[in-house]
C-alpha cells in the first residue's frame, strides 16, 4: 500500500489528518506539515502501525 495523508473535514469544522501506509513515526513526520499549518492539535491517536519499524530503521551494522 502506498503511503498516503487522509485530510477529513467534518461539517462541525472538525479535521482529521488520518497517516495510512506509514510505519513507526514516518507518520509524525508525514503530517507535520499540516499540524504546524493547522495550529492547535486536539487528540492525538497512535495506531498499532507506530509501533512497528521500516527495515532500514531496524537494521543492525556490526563491527562499525
């Protein structure tokens, strides 16, 4: 699945910034952008995703 940023505007003017495809905090820093441009951040949830990390995050490099 591509990564994509899902932007959802409720009729009450509530916004919702959804990070699909993104794994670890790729996310975080996929939507920061909109956080900053957007101002005050509500809740914050963390899908199980977050918690999971990119191959090239979690290689290890022995003798170095």
């Amino acid at each position: 699945m591509k990564p994509t940023i899902e932007v959802i505007i409720k009729p009450t003017g509530e916004i919702t910034i959804d990070a699909v495809g993104f794994k670890g905090a790729d996310c975080e820093k996929a939507t920061r952008f909109l956080e900053e441009a957007l101002g005050i951040v509500g809740n914050k949830q963390k899908k199980p995703e977050y918690s999971q990390h990119n191959r090239a995050d979690s290689q290890q490099r022995l003798g170095q």
